[in-house]
C-alpha cells in the first residue's frame, strides 16, 4: 500500500510542478474532446474543472437526466443505484448509508460543487430528499478526493447538478402517480431578468410509504425480559413522507446566483429510533442553501472565481422510542423525545486557474467557513444511567442539575488551502499531483495528497495510476455527545483516514459504439470513529478513533449501443473486507453487485426500458445466530412515449416487478430478527408537458 506523509506529498506537488518552460503544449487534443462532448459526458468532480471522464484523474460515473428518465428513477437514491460498486443500504426504513466498495458513510454530497453541511449527523437525509425533475446530472466519484474537497470526500463523493436557464424549455410542468399514495408534481420556468437568465423549480412529494409489517422490534425482546406485552408488533412500517423543493438560478457570464429551499415533513419514523415500532413518531427537517459566484477573466491564461455560500438545517424530531408499558411498565405513556437540532455554515472560497505555463494547467485556492451546530430543544421524560433507561416523571425541557442536554451548542471553524497541477509531461501522458491542507478549530490540521497518471495507451485505451489520501473529521456529535443515546462524546477525537490506490482502464473499441471500465482497487482505513464500551458513559459507550478497515476489489462498467434503437448498460462490482478492527459494521456492503440494463426504441418516440439490480453476499457477524442474508434482485420495467400529442410526454414504470421479498439486514437478532424489509411492486405513472 502507497504511503505518503505530510513531508512527501510536498515535494510530490514540487515534483509536479517543475519543468514549467518549453514550447506550448498541444492541448488542442483534449480541447476537441470536450468540443464533441456535451457537458452531460464530461466531469468537474474530479478536478474542479470540466474534463472528458475517460481523462479525468479519477474513477467517476456520470448520470444525465436522460439515463434517470430510461431507468424511470424516482429519487436520487434509486439512480445511484446504478452505479458499479455503490449500494444504498436503508438503515430504519427512512434512514440510509451510502456506501461505496464496501466503506459506509464517508462520502461528500455537494450541490452544484458546494459542500453540504455534514458536521452534526453527517448528512441526516440530504441525498433521499432532492427530487430529480431539476436535476441535470448527478456526478459520482469513487474514490478519495480530500486534496479537492476536504473533508468527507474519502470513500467518494456524489455531486448533484442543477438545471440552469438553458436546460429548461421555456416552461415544463409535469405529475407523477402511483402505490402507496404517492403523488409528485413539478414545474420548471426559464426566462430573462435584465441580463441575466434566471430558471426556477418548483417540486413536490407526497407518499404514505409502502405498507411492509414488522413481525418483531425491539420491544419484543424487552417484553420477554419483563414479561409484559407492550411491543406494537407485529405492526405495520410508518415511511410515509412529504417533500418540498423551491430553487432559482440567475446567471450571466461573469455571475451566478442560487437559492433552494428543501424541506422534509411528516416523515415517518420508520421501524422507531430504538428499532421498537413508533406509528407517530415523525422528523421534520429544512435546507436552506444560497451561494453567489463571480468569475473574471484576468487575462488569456488566468481565471479567477470567488464564491460565497451559506447553508442552514433545521431538523425536529418528535419520536417515541418505546410504546407505552415499556420497561415493566415504568413508562405508562411510552420513552418519549422531542430533540431539535439546527447547523448554519458560512462558506468563502478563492479560487485560481492558471494556463500561462507550457505543458502545465495549475488551479490553486484557499478559503474557509465557520459552522455552528445548535441543540435547540431537547424535551423527554427519560433519562440513561450505566446503560439503564429511567423515568424522569415530566416529559419537559432537559439540561438540569441532574442531565444535560444531548450535546452543547458548538463552532467550528475551518481554513484550508490547496494546490494542483496538471502536467502533460509527454503527448499521451498526464501527471496530476495536488494537496490541500485543512485547519480545524476543534482538532488541528489535517495534510491530504493525490497524485493521478493517466496514459491515452492507444487512441482507443486510456489508462489511469491513481493513488489519494482522504480523511473524515470527527463531527460535533462524536465530540460532544453526553452519552445519553449515542455514544458518549470524545473532545480528543482524530480526523479518520482513507488511503487507496486504484488502476483503470477505459477501453472505447473503433469498431462498434461501446465502451468499458475496469478498475481494481486496494484501500486502508484507520482512525475510524467507532462506539467502544466506556462504564462511565451513561449508556455504556463512547466514541472513540477505535477501527480501521483494509480491503480490495473491482469494478466493469460497459455501455454498448447494440443498434440505433438499442442501448445496453452491464456493471458488475466485487467488494472484499480484508481485515477489521474495532466496531465496523460491514455486513451492509455486498460481496457482488450486479447492474444490467436494455433500453429499446420499438418504434418512433416509444421506449421500452429493462433494468435489474442485484445485491449479492452479504454476511453476518460470528456471533448472529441467524441464518445467512438473502440475495435479492430488484427489476423495474417501464414503458415511455415521447409527444404523445405535441410536447407531452407519457410514462409507466413498475418496480420490484418479481414482487421479491427483499431486504436489508438488521443490526442484530435482538431488534429486528427478521430483518428490515424493502417496498414490494409498485406502479408509478407519469406526464409532463413543454410549451
């Protein structure tokens, strides 16, 4: 395994950036590129700036609005599912983990190449909540990209782009039906403020969730300890849920202006916070997101940007984490909890981007942003002592003598700092080495390297080295948490790390429309933030830098376009945790995963759409006494039709079309012993209309 430390990646970036004379390099190659590509087939995830993605430094899956609409995707989750090596795992039925060949939750999601706030509970439902009418594309980096990003960026990172004035016919308005009680409907507008092109989207969502039954929770296994009868299962899943998502671009040449509001409301608990059935318990969440841009044009070989952006979340959530009776009757009303928490993040960044050197593009930045994460209420009428659950009489205000709330309001701030070269060192070859440098209030600094190799082997071979470091700062609830329900809070936590190397290869045959991806991978985690018992923590447990994670594997991805009217998608992913220390749960990440789609034109403005996503292998820890996870395959057919009568378009998709009795493995055989179950069929009609 490459290590590199603090004192060797600078000289790597120096290495990199030397030998800046000679003649002017013929970059006019990868300017035709980009000419015959459109945005939608290019990456800036990788770099910062617009790339081919078979010459971008990294290993990236592009998804465009089109490829969402072939494989009738309803939210961004089920198309990241698309995505070799990427699994969504859902946790609790509304929750879920990302993970990214078999590495859970480290993973970055920006929006429009802005980081969201993901410091309190690291990205509570931000990816499940945009809906997709305004997306353009969803860009998806697996692997590190700390030396761009900073933090989080270490298992990956998902990018979610927004349509502008230019994407969007002059108005488009469109309504989605279907099982569960699920409506959707939007509206997209472009039009002209003065001299700058403003888009606005309007979307909306509404589900009562699908209607799956809980045999046993957790409150099963308490009634037998207790010998009472207040578990609420077998009883039916509470996923219902509503979204709203306004947002508005204006923009011209030399300016951007963007604002969202995203809120989440109703949204059902799931299986209960503490796995125990809860049909009233609901979460209530916003985002507030708004950044402005200013480019300039310093001469013909310097651009330059500033950016300054502000994110605001607000999340409530009123739950009841054990029915009433709970614990031998000690609770006649139920374990109830009201807790609210709220995160505001400032953001400034500079950035440059220098083409005066020959054979060199150098982007180099700096900036900075402050977060403050505040407990704003925290109601409940228990309390947690050595791992007991106790009464507290009324259900009121916590932050008394005798407890403390779930964790003190908290800052931080942020400075960082990075360069990057490109260097074309030889006609097909390309040498990217940067590093960025993070400095935390609350822990210090943080020293991330990358470097990238990638060689156009043939004109129809492109092959890539790649090595990065990346890491996880420790969030303001792994630091200040009183223990109370997560673990207890650790102030002298260290940033996680994530160093992998990767060998791809993008092979684009001259002989038919198709190409395929091959890439192996090997990475080491360490310093992982893991929950170890602790008896002086009031529920037994803190947080502390305790695990580390090594593992290995692949992944193809291959799009053949068999005939005009024909489109095949085949990936395949292989996933293995070497060795594991500490407390990691790995069971949610599949051995083998396997994506298959065929996308046929039958006939004129009619589609007929196939895919299939099959998750493969999942184990259970030694001491599960239950009986192996099943596979499962999820298959969703739909059928589109293009100017049904003039610019209304139809679709009908079903999912789950086999009905399969799919589902995701639970954390033990204490809570749920039957596993978390997934939606079964559902069918989803739609209609949008242009004019």
């Amino acid at each position: 395994m490459i290590h590199i430390d603090s004192k060797h990646a600078l000289i790597l970036v120096v290495i990199g950036m030397g030998a800046l004379s000679g003649p002017e390099p013929a970059r006019a190659e990868e300017a035709d590129i980009l000419d015959t590509l459109s945005s939608e087939q290019a990456v800036s995830v990788a770099t910062g700036y617009e790339k081919p993605i078979n010459l971008a430094p990294a290993v990236a899956t592009v998804i465009t609005a089109e490829d969402i609409k072939r494989m009738g995707a309803t939210t961004i989750e089920e198309a990241l599912e698309s995505v070799p090596g990427l699994h969504v795992s859902t946790v609790d039925g509304i929750n879920s983990v990302t993970q990214i060949r078999g590495i859970n939750s480290r993973i970055l999601v920006m929006l429009n190449n802005i980081p969201l706030v993901q410091g309190l509970l690291n990205a509570y439902g931000i990816k499940d909540a945009f809906l997709l009418s305004d997306v353009k594309r969803i860009e998806v980096l697996r692997g590190p990209a700390s030396a761009v990003y900073g933090s989080d960026a270490a298992a990956g990172v998902i990018n979610i782009v927004t349509k502008t004035a230019e994407d969007i016919a002059d108005t488009e308005i469109g309504a989605r039906f279907g099982s569960f009680d699920t409506y959707d409907a939007w509206l997209l507008k472009r039009s002209r403020l003065g001299d700058f092109d403003l888009a606005v989207s309007l979307n909306g969502r509404t589900t009562a969730g699908y209607d799956a039954t809980i045999q046993a929770d957790a409150q099963t296994a308490l009634d037998s300890l207790f010998g009472t009868r207040a578990s609420l299962a077998p009883g039916p899943i509470n996923v219902g849920r509503n979204f709203i998502d306004a947002r508005i671009d204006l923009s011209n040449d030399q300016w951007t202006f963007r604002a969202g509001y995203l809120t989440r409301f109703d949204v059902g608990s799931g299986v209960g916070a503490s796995r125990a059935l809860d049909p009233s318990g609901s979460v209530d969440s916003g985002i507030l997101n708004m950044d402005l841009t200013r480019e300039w044009r310093l001469s013909q070989d310097f651009d330059f940007s500033a950016q300054l952006a502000f994110v605001n979340t607000q999340t409530t959530f009123d739950l009841s984490l054990f029915p009433p009776g709970a614990f031998g009757g000690a609770f006649p009303e139920g374990v109830r909890g009201v807790l609210g928490v709220e995160e505001n993040r400032v953001r400034g960044e500079l950035v440059g981007l220098y083409r005066g050197f020959s054979y060199h593009l150098l982007r180099f930045g700096l900036g900075g942003f402050h977060d403050r994460f505040d407990n704003t209420e925290d109601r409940r009428n228990y309390t947690v002592r050595a791992g007991l659950v106790f009464p507290t009489g009324a259900f009121a205000q916590q932050g008394g003598i005798n407890d403390v709330t779930l964790f003190p309001s908290d800052t931080r701030g942020v400075f960082f700092a990075y360069g990057q070269d490109e260097w074309a060192f030889a006609h097909d070859w390309t040498l990217t080495t940067g590093v960025r440098v993070d400095e935390y209030s609350d822990f210090g600094t943080s020293v991330n390297p990358r470097a990238g190799l990638v060689w156009n082997t043939r004109q129809d071979l492109t092959t890539k080295l790649l090595y990065g470091r990346a890491f996880r700062a420790p969030s303001s609830l792994e630091l200040q948490s009183n223990g109370l329900f997560f673990g207890l809070g650790n102030p002298s936590l260290e940033p996680s790390t994530l160093d992998t190397t990767e060998l791809a290869f993008n092979y684009r045959p001259t002989f038919i429309d198709a190409q395929t991806n091959l890439t192996f991978f090997w990475y080491t985690a360490h310093d992982i933030v893991a929950q170890v018992p602790n008896p002086s923590s009031p529920n037994g447990f803190s947080f502390s830098n305790a695990a580390s994670q090594e593992g290995y594997g692949f992944e193809s991805d291959s799009i053949w376009q068999i005939l005009p009217s024909l489109r095949l998608v085949a990936r395949y992913a292989y996933q293995d945790v070497l060795d594991v220390t500490g407390n990691i749960n790995t069971r949610l990440a599949p051995r083998h995963q396997v994506y298959g789609e065929a996308d046929w034109q039958f006939a004129p403005q009619w589609h007929l759409n196939a895919n299939v996503k099959s998750i493969l292998k999942r184990e259970r820890p030694d001491s599960d006494p239950r009986p192996p996870i099943s596979d499962y395959s999820i298959v969703t057919l739909g059928l589109r039709r293009g100017s049904l009568i003039k610019n209304v378009d139809v679709a009908i998709y079903a999912r789950n079309l086999l009905d399969e009795d799919a589902r995701e493995p639970s954390e033990s055989a204490i809570s749920l012993p039957f596993d978390l179950p997934l939606a079964g069929r559902s069918i989803f009609g739609e209609v949008s209309l242009r004019f």
